[in-house]
C-alpha cells in the first residue's frame, strides 16, 4: 500500500472536495480536516451518542478564585487556542473539526459541603461531556467547598491531548494571575511560545494540516505492525465466535460506552517507591510488560494487547491546544518469566527491545494499522485492546500559584470508565502510583482486584529486575 492509497490520504482527498482550506477573515464558522484518532473517536461518538471525556481538577484556597475573573479568563484561552472552540462531528458522512466564533467555554458555578459531595459534582461534570449534554469542548465548574474550591475541566477528548492539558493549565494560570480588578483578564500574562505571526487561528490551521498530511505519509508504513497485530486479530476471531456476547468493544480499545453505565471508585494499590537509573528510563515499557503478565496470570489468553495513547508531535504543533495523538496496540505472547531474577532480567531486556522498535512506527495512525491488518487476515478486527495504559510523570511540571498560593491537581474519586480495563501510573518524586479502572459489567469486573493486585506485584518485579540487569539479554 502507498500512501496515496491510505485511508488518511484517501480522507484528505474527499475533504479537499468539500471544503475550503483557507477562510475570510471574520468568518464565524471554518472546517479543519480531523486526525486519525479524531475520526475514530468521531465514529464512536456517532454509534453510541457518547463522547470520551478527559477531566482535570485543581485544588484552590476557598474564596481566591472570582467567577467572573474565571469566566473572562475561559474567553481569553479560547482566543488563544481555536482548539476549544472546535467539536469534531461528522458532516455528511465526513468527521471534520468545526470551529464556531459563538462555542466559546462556559462555566457553572456549584457548592459542595463535603468531600463525598465534591466526588459527585465531579462525576456529574464528567458525564455532562461524555453525554454531549454540554455544547463546547470544555466544560469548566467551580465547586466552592468549606476548606478548598475546586476548578474542574472536563474536555471532550476529540480536542484535546495529554500536552493540550499542560498547555492549557500555564496558560490558565499565567492568565488568572495577570487578570485586572473589575473580574476581566488580561491577555498580556500569557507566557513565551506565542504562534509564529501572533495569529492564533493560522498557527492552529498550520499544526492540524500538518499533523495529517504526516500522518497520510505515514501510512505507508504498516507492514511492522501487520507482522506484530495479525495473531491479535486471529485470536480475536476465535474469541469473539466462541463468546460473541463478551465482545461489543467499540473501536480503539474502548468499551462500548452504553454498556458503561454511571461511575466507578478506581482500584488503588500500595504505592511502589519511585524508580531510579535503568528502571526509571525503561518505566514505560516495563509498565507495559508487567500489564501484559498481569493479564495472564488471571486467565487471559495470548497474545494479550493493551492499548496506550503517543503524543509526539510536529513542530508547528509544539504550542497548540488540539489533539494530535495516535494510538498505538501493544502485544505480547510472553509467557511469564521464572521466579529467578535473572530470568525476570532477561524477560525485562527482550520486551524493551521489542517496544523499542514499535516506536519507530509509533508514528503510523491507527486507522491504517487497523485496515491493513484486515486485509492481511480478511478479519474484520476493530481494533480493540483488552486493556489501556496511562503514565503520568510529574515530578518535573512547573508548581502552579495563584496570588502567590499553591496550587494542586485533585484527583478526582469517581471516574467514567474509557474501556472494560484502564491501567494508569502516576509517578512524582517519592512514589509510583498505580490506579485500576474497571467497567461493571465487563470480563475483568469479575478479577478486578486480582489484577490489580497482579499488576503491582510483576510491576516491582521487573522494576527491581531490570534497575540489577547490566548485560543484554542472550
């Protein structure tokens, strides 16, 4: 396959048909193409009328924040990043992004007596989204509590990514400190990195045509993953014919959001201590290979799959709020190492070497890995992982201030489950973190706890592995 004749490039080609790629000045409504995982979440979002939500809290001394000073602020970002005032909707049977002038964010104001009240507030934002309840990107509230307040953004996750969030907040902040008295904000507080030419919109336009006309280049480029994900879709055939009941996944790895009903209590094991040296370089992967293990051992079937979200971008994309990830399918037929800790080192040193070269194709979009492996196989494989990984690494973000106050993220207690199992880490200076989300209802609501507990274990263990291994693997 060339990429002339990829998806990506072939989508390219029936939007240049429809729609315009420059706009008047002061047009009120303009059409960008949509990315690859754009269109995927766009086609999920049509089956089953949810959205897939990406929350963030803040925590804030009670009374420092002004509602209005907030709301002017809301304004002034979406100026900035044309991002937030974009859905991506299907238009005649081609998901687009729309930017709207009017779709500017809005914010609801709540108050909440308790902790267990501000967990339901939270919860109730996060469905807002998913449910498409709320008619912009970003849904922002402001929970006024007795000891702290909560600034909660909740963004459709077809806008944004993990570096959109980061983007966001310093932005946010920069903005809310510089604000004027009378409750308006002013622009000039916004920190380096401005868009080449001062022009939001242009440098926003720039990124996503960027963004997919490398990824329909990319695509060309599928041949290492039909080798990695064939078996994936062979076994999913023999699964889903002889249990067609357990496998109503939507495509990407998630669950099909109707059978996720309401909010559930993540699963928190005891934190491990923070790696260092080897293990700490190699985290990722190693979170990936004890997952993978994790799900062996409480009777999954190889080749296991689990799903994580990469964020490299291009350079016209470095300062710009939008989504501009790709997924990629990790997949292991390993069986679990012996008990020794060289065999665990071995083990350790062959799944890092075989992460090492998926990323050298991370950069191929999904939607073409997913097409090429069923013309390989002649499947009709979605797509779907039996888990999905998150890693946040915060020990090196900039501490937030707000008036000289300190400013921190609050991780909220109730979350909407994106896929039957979700696997996130969290490491700051002292710890990893380690949280275990899992859909009621769902083939691993039925372990949860064992794998939760499965995963800590081989986690440490190849952590304490590999951090001894100095030789490769034989």
């Amino acid at each position: 396959m060339s990429a002339r004749t990829g998806a990506g490039a072939r989508y390219l080609e029936r939007f240049r048909a429809r729609h315009a790629e420059e706009y008047p000045a002061g047009a009120t409504r303009r059409i960008l193409p949509a990315a690859g995982t754009q269109r995927r979440f766009a086609a999920m979002a049509a089956v089953s009328g949810r959205r897939l939500a990406v929350p963030l809290f803040m925590a804030v001394p009670a009374g420092l924040v002004d509602a209005r000073h907030l709301d002017a602020a809301l304004r002034v970002l979406a100026d900035r990043h044309p991002a937030l005032r974009c859905r991506v909707v299907v238009d005649r049977g081609l998901p687009v992004q729309e930017w709207a002038a009017d779709r500017t964010p809005r914010l609801a104001v709540a108050h909440v007596g308790s902790a267990d009240a501000a967990g339901r507030a939270a919860a109730a934002a996060i469905r807002a989204v998913e449910d498409g309840r709320t008619a912009t990107a970003l849904h922002t509230v402001l929970l006024r509590g007795p000891e702290q307040d909560l600034l909660g953004f909740v963004f459709d996750h077809a806008v944004v990514d993990e570096t959109s969030l980061r983007l966001f907040t310093a932005d946010l902040f920069r903005v809310l400190d510089g604000g004027r008295p009378d409750g308006s904000a002013d622009p000039a507080g916004l920190p380096a990195g401005e868009p080449a030419g001062g022009d939001p919109w242009t440098a926003f336009r720039d990124a996503v045509w960027t963004h997919v006309a490398a990824e329909a280049a990319a695509g060309d480029r599928v041949g290492h993953w039909v080798g990695r994900l064939t078996p994936v879709a062979r076994r999913w055939a023999a699964r889903r014919a002889s249990a067609p009941e357990q496998h109503a996944s939507a495509p990407g790895g998630a669950s099909a959001p109707d059978q996720v009903p309401g909010v559930v209590r993540p699963l928190e094991p005891a934190p491990l201590p923070a790696p260092v040296g080897r293990a700490r370089a190699a985290l990722f992967p190693l979170a990936l290979a004890s997952l993978h293990l994790a799900l062996r051992d409480t009777g999954v079937g190889a080749p296991t799959t689990v799903g994580y979200a990469w964020g490299a971008r291009t350079d016209a994309a470095a300062h710009t709020v939008g989504c501009f990830m790709n997924t990629v399918l990790s997949a292991s037929a390993s069986t679990a190492p012996a008990g020794s800790p060289h065999d665990a080192a071995r083990f350790a040193e062959r799944f890092v070497d075989a992460w090492w070269q998926d990323v050298d194709h991370a950069d191929v979009p999904f939607d073409e890995v997913v097409g090429a492996v069923g013309r390989a196989t002649r499947i009709g494989w979605p797509g779907e992982a039996d888990a999905l990984l998150v890693l946040e690494d915060v020990r090196d973000r900039t501490p937030l201030r707000l008036a000289g106050r300190p400013v921190a993220e609050w991780l909220p207690p109730l979350l909407s489950p994106k896929a039957g199992l979700s696997g996130a880490l969290r490491l700051d200076a002292d710890e990893l973190r380690l949280r275990v989300l899992v859909a009621p209802g769902t083939p691993a609501a039925r372990c949860a706890d064992g794998i939760a507990a499965a995963w800590r274990t081989r986690l440490e263990a190849l952590l304490v592995a590999h951090a001894g291994s100095r030789t490769p693997a034989s």
